[in-house]
C-alpha cells in the first residue's frame, strides 16, 4: 500500500510508472519525436522488474508458490535480479541459470542478492544439458518445492507488460504514438506493449531489434527456423537461438538487425549526448533508429518511442570499459578510445 509523502511499504511498490524522457540530440536529424521509456528508474533498475513480480504473484494467487518455496529461472542477469529482488522480499529461495555471456557485474550483483547462480556456456544449442535452459530445467526437476518462471515460453511475460508498459506508453504519449521500437530476446516486452497500444490504435508500427547471430528477424519474415542464422554475438538479452513463445510475431510489423560493435558505440553516445547511462540493448534500440532515420523511415509529427530496458551500470566491465572494447575489435580509425580525461594528483 502507498501511502502520502512519498513512502512505501517495501521497494516492490516502485516498480512500474517509469518516466518517458525526450530524446533531444542522438536522433535530431531525423524528422519526428524521439522519447525513451527509461525502465532503469525501477528499483531493480530493468524492465525485468515489471514480469519477476506480476508473474511470482499470479503464482501465489493460484496457490502454486507458498512461503520457503525455491524459484529458478534462465536469465541473462536482469530477469535474475528481479526475481532475486522480489524473493528476498516475499520470502523464496533464488536459484538462477545465467549465460556465460553475462557481464561479472551482472553475476557479482545476482549473487549479492542471495541467489544461487550456475553460470552456463552460451554458445551451446538450447537443448545441450548444459545450455542455461536444460540446467534450469533440471534444477526443478531436483528441488521440490520449486516453480520455473520460464520467462522464454511463459504467457505472463506478454501480460504483464500489457497491464502496465503499454498503458503506461499510452497514457503518457496521450495517445499520439506512432512507432514503438523495442528490443527483443524474450519478446514478452514488446509482445505485451505492443498488444496494448495495437488495441488502441492498429496503425501504430511496431519494430523489433533482433541481433546477428539470432533467429528471431527471418523467423518473423519466414515462419522457418534457419539455424545457419545462428553463431555467436556479444549483446546480452538481445535475440534467441530459439523462438520463444513469449513473443508475439503477429503484433510486430518490422524487424532490425543491428551489430554488437555498433550497438556498444551508441551506447556511450546515449550517455555522452542525452546524459542517460543506459544498457547494452538501449544502444542496440537507438542504433535501430539511426538506421532506420538514414532510410527516411520517420516523418514530420511521429512521435517515436523506444524502450531502455536497463542501466548502464551492469556494463561496467563490457561495453563501458575501454580495455573490453579494445579486446572486441571495437576501437579502430572511425572509433578511437575515449579520451583520457582523469588526471591524478600526487
């Protein structure tokens, strides 16, 4: 329960209501209005945030989760620390399957948050024993008492997004949206939002952001899972080598492919040009955008609205660290290392 001056009972009450914030240099040559719906500013500093509680408590509306109970999930560390987040706070134990490909800071934080982590190797087909979906499987399998999220095929995961992020982006836009584009691994965010804003208005264009290396974009186009699509790539939360179910093919119009090298740079350019720090995928989002404004793809009036999923600060060790960058072939004559601009005194 809320209550006056701004208190809350516990974090869980913060999450959801997150701001939309114009967007006033990365896209100023383009035509229209650029805004990004920052989910950073939930507790858990994610849009994870929005699914770990709405689903955890569908659970224990149904009687399928009772207190001591053990809940495990595959995670690429935000949807972890959610669920991690909202277990301390109802009282489960936390046991989380992560991708190799995660960040240390991402890992660091999960197991801060009391969770047990098994870290798998990403580049493995989904249904090795040791891919993160196989070793969470398993896991429920061996622990009684547990329930499996199991946010890739879990019909909440669109759900909870349509009862919150598509209002919410409806309400603040007043209705005047044009374009929703929005990242997809799960696909449960922009599956969710754009179910709600398609009932609203169906002439809004939903564009999904899909990386190299994943199936997702030529599934959408075939109906066909081509496996020679897959190899490895370095955005974390950001395209699948499987399709998941939480993603609703039929209420997006478009996707985009994007690089991990491009992605990265605009990542940094968000937060040198906007002042945003934001994630990964956030510059995975605008790099979409950049692409699509060279093609003249917005026009005078639209007003654009793209999802930052999370902060910059679970990058600290990956895209916003000049030695990572460096290692990844990600520095080069377009792109030099970030000025040095510390100075230490003796």
């Amino acid at each position: 329960m809320k209550h006056k001056n701004q208190v809350f009972d516990n974090v869980l009450d913060l999450i959801g209501q997150t701001p939309l914030i114009k967007l006033n240099k990365i896209a100023s040559k383009f035509k229209g209005n650029f805004y990004a719906k920052v989910e950073s500013f939930n507790p858990g500093q994610s849009s994870k945030d929005r699914i770990a509680l709405y689903i955890i408590e569908q659970a224990e509306r149904k009687g399928i989760l009772s207190p001591g109970d053990t809940i495990i999930e595959t995670t690429s560390g935000n949807t972890g620390f959610s669920i991690a987040m909202v277990s301390i706070i109802k009282g489960y134990d936390c046991v989380l399957a992560v991708s190799s490909k995660s960040s240390a800071d991402k890992i660091d934080m999960l197991k801060t948050m009391g969770a047990k982590v098994y870290v798998c190797p990403a580049h493995v087909s989904a249904d090795d024993p040791r891919s993160y979906y196989q070793v969470a499987k398993r896991l429920h399998e061996e622990i009684k008492g547990s329930v499996y999220i199991n946010q890739y095929f879990n019909e909440l995961n669109i759900d909870a997004h349509y009862k919150s992020t598509g209002p919410e982006i409806w309400n603040q836009t007043e209705g005047q949206i044009t374009h929703l584009v929005a990242c997809s691994g799960t696909g449960g965010t922009i599956s969710g939002t754009a179910r709600y804003l398609k009932e609203q208005n169906p002439n809004i264009k939903v564009i999904g952001v899909d990386a190299f290396g994943s199936v997702i974009k030529k599934y959408h186009e075939t109906r066909e899972f081509d496996e020679k699509e897959i190899y490895p790539y370095r955005i974390e939360g950001l395209g699948k080598n499987l399709i998941p179910t939480a993603t609703d093919f039929d209420v997006i119009d478009e996707f985009v492919k994007v690089t991990d090298e491009e992605s990265a740079h605009t990542a940094r350019l968000i937060a040198k040009s906007e002042g945003l720090f934001v994630g990964y995928t956030s510059g995975a989002a605008i790099q979409a955008i950049l692409q699509l404004g060279e093609l003249d793809t917005f026009k005078k009036g639209d007003n654009v609205v793209v999802i930052f999923p999370d902060h910059g600060s679970r990058y600290m060790s990956k895209v916003y660290s000049d030695k990572w960058m460096n290692e990844q072939g990600f520095f080069d004559s377009k792109n030099e290392v970030a000025v040095q601009k510390i100075e230490y005194i003796k």
